[in-house]
C-alpha cells in the first residue's frame, strides 16, 4: 500500500505543477498582452504628435507667408501715398485744383469757442490751420 500512495500521491503532485504551470503560463501570456498593448499605444500616441506637429509646422510657414505678403502690401500703400503720385493719379483722372470760390471759410476762431466755454473740436483746428495757410490770420 505504500507504494500506491506515492505513485498517487506523486500524480497529484505532478497534476498541481502541471496546472500551477499552465496558470504562470496564462499569466505571462496576459503580462505579455498587456506589454504589447501598452505599446502599441505608445506608437499611435507618438504618430499622433507627429502629425499634428507636421500641422502645426504647415500653419506657421503659411502665418510667415501672410505677414510677408501683408508686410509688401503695407509697404505698396506707403509707397503709393506720395504726394506727388496721388496728385499725377488725380489729373490722370482729369481732377483740377479748386478755384477760391470753392473754398468755404469759417469765421469761428478758438478765442470765440473758448469764450463760450467748449474746447474747441477737430473741425475747428482744421479750419484755423486752412486759414493760416491761406494767410488769413485771426486776432
């Protein structure tokens, strides 16, 4: 009888190796899985930045484009508002000079807007400094 129960007793052992074994092999197995899941979404993760810091790239080189192209057309608008060339561009267009009888003088002077307590307004500076350029000079 002793020898039957060693035989037995050497299966049961053999039997909880076996399937000790297949467990540590499932849990390797899901270890293993879970490792290569991990890094698979590592890989998409870093893909992800990539592109959309190829994106971000893109829309940068395309900003610097704009603001050249806003940087030359300011510089076309600086350069076309000389004096000079707006003034051949007006009698190109058969614009002349207004005759004195066109002008319209007022008599309000900063003295009188003063007097009546109220600062006087852009429109009245504009109006003093035409008449000083025109030698028309108030009190």
């Amino acid at each position: 009888m002793g020898t039957s129960n060693t035989k037995a007793e050497n299966r049961r052992v053999r039997r909880q190796k076996a399937r000790s074994a297949w467990q540590e092999y499932k849990r390797l197995t899901f270890i293993l899985l879970f490792a290569f899941a991990c890094c698979l979404g590592v890989l998409f993760q870093s893909s992800t930045i990539l592109s959309l810091n190829a994106q971000v790239s893109d829309k940068q080189q395309e900003l610097s484009d704009v603001q050249s192209e806003i940087d030359s057309k300011e510089g076309q608008l600086i350069s076309g508002a000389d004096l000079n060339n707006i003034e051949a561009q007006a009698r190109a267009l058969g614009m002349t000079e207004a005759t004195s009888s066109q002008y319209i003088y007022e008599t309000s002077s900063a003295k009188n807007l003063n007097n009546q307590g109220k600062q006087p307004g852009l429109y009245e500076y504009l109006s003093m400094f035409r008449q000083i350029r025109e030698g028309n000079l108030w009190p």
